[in-house]
C-alpha cells in the first residue's frame, strides 16, 4: 500500500522504516526515517507491522456536483465495510464517493487497509446529508433497498449516484425521497439480506452493463 500511495496524488509527509526492514522502499531518503524495531511497533497499531509505514496528509476535496458514475454511503457505520466498498469503487470505475457525517471514517486505519489502496484512487466527499443531496438535485440517484426491482433487470441510466445505506437501518428517509430509481438483488427467501460492501459490489459491477474502461 505505500508503494501504491507514492503513485497517487496523495502527499507524503514522511516514512517510517523498521530497523530490520529489507522490503521495496519507494519514497526518496530525505523522507525517510529508520527507526527500532521497538518504535515501529509503538507507531503502527497492526499486531504484526510489515515494517514500512507513511504519515500522509488527508486531502480536502470539499463537496462537488456528481458526473459520471458516484457512490453515496449513506450512514455505513462500520470501517471495513465503507474500506472493501471504496476498494470495489475503485475497481469498477466509480471515482467519486460520497460519505454522509454517519459514515465510518474512511481514513481510519482499519478502513485505509480494507481499501487496498482505493482510498488514494477514489474522490472522497464527506458532508451533510442536506448538503449532498442538494448537489445531487436533477440528478438521478439510484437507491438500493429490498423493495426495489431486480438489478439485473434494470436498465440504468448513462450517469446516476449508487446509494448504499446503514447496514442496520438501510438509506434514510431523506435520501429515500430523493431517489429515482430502488433497486434490488433477488435472493433465496432463506436469506434476509446481505453484508453492505457485498451488495455495493455486486450492484455496481452490474450498473456497469459492460462499460468499464
């Protein structure tokens, strides 16, 4: 993953190296610092550092109209969920991410290392939930809810905002009235439901139809 920070538009501010660390180090001397193996444990909160971390400055991209294809988590609470969602964003094309103030911290360690490295890829825009939709007005925001309409019977339109909510309480009401589209994955009737950044996944591979570059 620092490998992959150096080639993004993410700045670092400094790398940490452990005393016994032979790996792939990317970053120019002047931002390294070697330090004891002892230190680099107190630095890194994994229970087993891989012995090479940056200290990165968090960009601010303030809140900006949608294009294209967007995400907008809308409350997902937990850190690994909202990290394999931005890593599956990336994957599949839609780099502008939308987080409402319920969100999980999506530069939180646990959500920076469940993104695989799609947190330095995607646009992230943390807001108020009235903010976002405002800039969504005349936009087509797409809901996804379990009643909705099948998703792989769905044609979707050229540009839309993918809604994924609350792994407990799913997308509030406010976003709800908000939506042009519910949609939903078919599933057994012995199965309620499935985990947030799995449906995410799955609905925005299939809104792709094939037009992934």
């Amino acid at each position: 993953m620092a490998t992959e920070c150096q080639k993004s538009s993410f700045s670092v501010e400094k790398v940490f190296v452990a005393e016994n660390y032979t790996g792939e180090n990317p970053f120019a001397d002047e931002l390294t610092v070697r330090v004891s193996d002892d230190v680099f444990r107190y630095l890194s909160d994994e229970k087993t550092p891989q012995g090479i971390l940056c200290r990165v400055r968090i960009p601010d991209t303030g809140l900006r109209s949608p294009k294209g294809r967007c995400l907008l988590l809308d409350g997902v609470a937990d850190p690994g969920n909202v990290g394999t969602i931005l890593r599956t964003a990336n994957a599949a094309g839609y780099d502008r991410v939308y987080l409402t103030e319920q969100c999980a911290d999506p530069f939180s360690p646990k959500s920076v290392r469940a993104s695989m490295s799609g947190v330095f890829f995607t646009e992230i825009c943390r807001g108020d939930r009235a903010e976002i939709l405002a800039l969504m007005e005349g936009f087509p925001v797409v809901i996804a809810d379990m009643g909705g309409v099948d998703v792989f019977s769905f044609a979707p339109p050229k540009d839309f905002v993918l809604v994924i909510g609350n792994e407990a309480n799913g997308v509030s009401n406010e976003v709800k009235s908000a939506a042009a589209h519910t949609v939903k994955i078919p599933m057994r009737n012995t199965q309620e439901s499935l985990n947030a950044a799995v449906s995410a996944g799955i609905i925005m591979y299939v809104l792709q139809k094939g037009q992934l570059e």
